[in-house]
C-alpha cells in the first residue's frame, strides 16, 4: 500500500529516482502467493469475478459520477469519453483488479492444461514481453502481470521457508534498486524495452524481481507491528486510502525542497493524520452498511 502511495510523490522524479516502479509488479507478485485456481473452478471463479470485476465496475462508476458532478458544477459539462481500449472512465484506480483478474484467469489456464513451469513460465514471459499499450479492456496489463504472478505463486513455498527470502538475494535485491536511478532499470508493468531491443526484457524482469527480496526481507522483521497489518487491513488497502492520501503525501514530501516550508509541512501532516482516521472509518461503515463495494454478501 505504501509503494503504491509513493508512486504518485513526485519528489522521486526531483532526486531523479525512479524506485516507485517496483510496486505494481510487486504487487502482483504478492497475489500468487495466495492462487487458488486449483480448487475447481465453481469454487474460485465466482468468488473472483465478483471481488474484482464486479468491484472493479461498482468503483469505476462510482468515481464517474463523482467526476461529472464536479465537472458539471464547474462548467456544465460531463466527461464522456469511452473506449474498449480504456473503458475506466475516471476510475483508473480499480485497473489492477481488473488486471489481476486476467491474470489469475491465465493462470487457471496453465493449470488447466497441465503446462510444466520450464514451458509455462517461458510462454508468460513471451506474452508479457510482446503484449502492447492499449489492447481491449486492459489485457495488456492483466498479460503483462501474469508472468509476476505464476513466478509469486512459484517461489511462495521457498519464501515462506525462508521466513522472507535468502539474505543474499535481498544483498542482489538491493544492489538493483541502487541502480535504478543510473537508469539501468526502465522497467514497467507493461514493458518499456530500452532503444528497441526486446533482448533487455529478461534483464529488467529479473532485476525487478529481484528487486522485490529487501521488501520481503524487511517487512518479515515487522512482522511483530500487527497495528500495520490491522491498519493495512482496516483501510481496504489502496483502494480506499490510496486516492485520499495521494495529494497529501505529494505535497507533503515536494514541500520539503522548498525553503521556509515549515508551516506547510505540518499542516499536511495533520491532514495526512486527518485522512487516515477518515479512511480507517469509512472502511468500517463499508463493510457494515454496504459490503457489496468489496465484493462481498
């Protein structure tokens, strides 16, 4: 939740440091911890569909006709713009559980046909790497993460044994993340292949990967922090905190390069405080009065 907050600072495009890009694979790599696409299909896929497509819909137009009303209060105008290409109209937000979606899907797929890994993890690769911006209602994204979630699903019992991963890939893990502001390491969700070359995609694939065993090794020494998980939980992860907090973290830290910003830094701080107390409780009226904006009875 807090990597993907930090996407949306722009103080790391200031210190020219583009550590944010390892939150959405990571996150996608995290959800194959948890596939279940094994159990038979009637006891995983409606569940699916209607935790993230059918929560996916209610928060897209949910956030529309929050953006119409706006518009129209301010000029008179409402947003129509629609296309299978981009079909989340003012509600990019919920585009990973739409994403995770097809990539769960495709790994239903690879179970199905009973596809060994020394195939199966190639096959995912290849989609990934040649998959482009842009193919109808976000394949791009949900086949761009399918090779990060089968590899999450893949290494889960070696980082569960591991209590986080071995040190040494976290040692390897920290050296990409250092080189990523020389610019060694453009990449992406969807692949952004440097000068052409699709020959770099294995490197920035594994580089990001590697890239994800500091966090896992930091995050199983707080474990202990149960507040964190409790908190994490409370505010419906990103899909709830992570709009209200972007602007606030944004300011908050781009104020810091700006000279006698004190009592700026302090007022968003407070807000920042403000913001969660209201996230922490409109999650627990979400899950009271209206459960059907996570997917659930």
């Amino acid at each position: 939740m807090l990597l993907i907050v930090r996407i949306h600072t722009e103080v790391f495009g200031v210190i020219h440091a583009p550590y944010p890009i390892i939150a959405v694979p990571f996150f996608f790599f995290m959800s194959g911890f948890y596939d279940n696409t094994h159990k038979p299909v009637k006891e995983w896929f409606p569940k699916t569909f209607k935790s993230l497509v059918v929560t996916g819909v209610i928060w897209v137009l949910l956030s529309f006709a929050y953006l119409s009303m706006l518009h129209y209060i301010k000029d008179r105008t409402m947003p129509i713009s629609f296309s299978i290409e981009n079909p989340l109209i003012g509600g990019g937000v919920t585009w990973f559980l739409f994403a995770l979606f097809y990539a769960k899907c495709g790994m239903w797929i690879i179970r199905k046909c009973k596809i060994p890994f020394y195939v199966a993890f190639p096959l995912s690769f290849l989609i990934a790497s040649l998959s482009t911006n842009n193919l109808p209602f976000l394949l791009d994204e949900g086949l761009a993460a399918l090779p990060f979630y089968y590899l999450g699903f893949i290494l889960y019992p070696y980082i569960d044994r591991t209590r986080g991963g071995h040190i040494i890939l976290a040692i390897l893990g920290m050296i990409c993340i250092l080189l990523m502001p020389m610019k060694w390491f453009p990449y992406v969700l969807v692949p952004w292949v440097a000068n052409g070359s699709i020959l770099m995609y294995p490197i920035y694939f594994g580089m990001t990967v590697l890239s994800f065993f500091p966090i896992l090794w930091l995050t199983n020494r707080i474990t202990k922090a149960t507040w964190l998980a409790n908190y994490g939980k409370q505010t419906l992860g990103i899909l709830v905190l992570h709009p209200l907090m972007l602007h606030t973290c944004a300011v908050t830290l781009n104020r810091v390069f700006v000279p006698a910003s004190g009592p700026w830094i302090i007022s968003f701080l407070l807000a920042y405080v403000i913001v969660c107390a209201v996230s922490y409780y409109l999650s627990a009226l979400i899950v009271k009065h209206c459960p059907i904006l996570l997917g659930r009875k």
